[in-house]
C-alpha cells in the first residue's frame, strides 16, 4: 500500500499554540489536523493529565497523521469526521475538561498540492474537491447537475464572483453538449466567459468559482458557527478557542459569532433591571486578527490571506 505524503505548512503556529494556553489536566482539540502539524505541537506541551483529541474527515490526513504523532498515540483520539460532529463526540468521550479548541480552516496543502484531488485550477484532474473522499457530493454533480440559477447564487454567495451569470451561463451551454468531467476543462469555460480585460493581472480568474464549488461541495460554511458554539459550551472556564479563517466569508461568520457569544443583557436600554438574564459566555482576546509576520509570508506566501481569532470563555 502506497505510503501518503500529507505535506501542510502549519499556519501561525507560535501564535496558535500561544493562544490555546495549553495547561495540565485538560482536554485540547484540533478540529483540522491535516498533515498534524499545528497538533504536534499541543502534544508535546501536553501534561501528564492531559489529552488530544484530533478531527478531520479527510481519512489522508488521519493516516498521514497518525504517522507523525505516533509518539504521543497514548495522548491522542483521532476522529475521522468531520468537526461538526463536535459537541456529540465531547459527549460521547465525557470530556469534562475542555481546555481548547483549535480549527485552521480552508483546505490543506496537500489537497491542493494532490491532482487527483481536483481541488485545484492549476492541475487536469478528475471535478472532485471532496474533503471527505466516501462523501455523495463531488464537483461534477455540481457543475454538471446544478440548474443555471442554482450555479449562479453559489458563485455569488461562496466565491463573490461579479462574474457570476456569465460562468454559469456558459457552464451550462457546455455542459449541454457534453459533461464537464476535468478541472481543465472547467477552467476553460470560466476563462471564455470573463472579459480578456478582466482577466489581466491579479487573481487566476477561475480561483473564486473554484472557491465556491469546493464550498459548495463540503458544505465548509455550515459547520462554523455550530462548531464554535459547541466548543463554548463545553468549554471549561478559561478555555479558549482560536479559529483561522482563509477567506471574508469564513472570518465574518467566526468574528460575528464570537461578538454574539460576548454580549450580555439584550434588554432595552430603558428597563429599570435585567429581565433577560444573558450574560456573556466569552472575552473575545483578538479584538483584530491576528495575521501572520514578514518571517512566514517569506517561507508561506499561502498563509498571506490568514487571520486567527481567539476567544476565552469567562
């Protein structure tokens, strides 16, 4: 059986491992362990009376993984899954000692560094894009499946591509002759329908339908806010959370559900006393993401669009 070779440069590591203030006798979760980097290194800071517990639903990082943190095997629970099934499996283990939970969010190197994996636009490969390779949705169902109007709104609302009519447009008079089956292919399509002068300098004009499908395909958005909120919850007093987000749709919907879980009383302003009774359940600790320094950009130009926001629970 072939050896995987899951290469993932950890995101603002020092700064991750900063925020999670790991201590003692508390349970710590990685719920994005890709290639295991960022979870390598809670390991080693892990106290005798401490634990790992290490999602992801691609089963490639599980074994690549796996491999890597073999050292600490004793300290760690892999959770082929993905992270929205956070709060059931905190359940289910009785983790009563939640220290910290960490999610480096987006794809992984090596699933766009892996052409089979058809997550890229500079690769031929297969329209797959699914994180979790046993998943029923791939990219071709999408692109080849979605009516015009359906592919128009994800392009908007995933990949904020002004172009948007246009590519589904043109995908779908493709497709009409004959199924859209690789990745080169799709390229073409999005490049025929995007004025020449649009397509000069800047961003390759295929990266925010290709952002969109694989959102679309994963359903990436969904599980964010769901996942924080379960964190919280299970959070012991003083845990943190600290989530890095790659792109404006995933950092708005962390930033906005952190401000929600840091506000108290809701009653209006001319209530003599608090009939409501919230109270704030964090102190959000980044009032401004925190992004990464010349150093990484220099070693990761990948990491340039990376904020990390962090939250401790009161």
């Amino acid at each position: 059986m072939e050896t995987i070779v899951f290469s993932h440069y950890s995101v603002l590591l020092n700064e991750c491992i900063e925020a999670l203030n790991i201590r003692n006798g508390y349970t710590y979760v990685d719920c994005t362990t890709g290639g295991g980097g960022h979870s390598l290194e809670i390991a080693k800071r892990l106290g005798p009376d401490s634990r790992l517990i290490c999602f992801d639903r691609d089963g490639d990082a599980i074994e690549a993984a796996s491999r890597r943190l073999a050292d600490y095997a004793h300290k760690i629970t892999f959770i082929n899954e993905n992270f929205s099934s956070l709060d059931r499996v905190l359940r289910d283990l009785d983790i009563q000692n939640l220290g910290g939970v960490l999610a480096d969010l987006g794809c992984s190197s090596y699933q766009f560094d892996t052409p089979s994996r058809g997550f890229s636009y500079q690769h031929s490969a297969p329209l797959d894009m699914r994180m979790d390779k046993s998943a029923p949705l791939s990219a071709a169902q999408v692109v080849n499946g979605y009516s015009e109007e359906e592919l128009k709104q994800i392009l908007w609302k995933y990949g904020e591509e002004k172009f948007a009519p246009r590519i589904a447009a043109k995908i779908v008079a493709a497709r009409a002759l004959a199924p859209i089956k690789t990745t080169d292919e799709l390229v073409a399509i999005i490049k025929s329908a995007i004025p020449a002068s649009a397509r000069e300098g800047g961003h390759h004009p295929a990266k925010r339908t290709f952002q969109a499908i694989r959102i679309e395909v994963n359903g990436e958005l969904d599980a964010i806010e769901p996942t924080i909120r379960a964190a919280v919850s299970h959070l012991a007093p003083s845990g943190r959370t600290a989530f890095i987000s790659f792109q404006s749709l995933e950092d708005r919907i962390i930033k906005d559900t952190y401000r929600d879980l840091a506000s108290g009383c809701e009653c209006p302003r001319d209530f003599p006393v608090c009939v409501c009774g919230r109270t704030p359940q964090i102190e959000i600790l980044t009032r401004k993401p925190i992004l990464p320094g010349a150093a990484e950009l220099a070693v990761n130009p990948r990491s340039r669009s990376a904020k990390l926001r962090v939250a401790e629970k009161k």
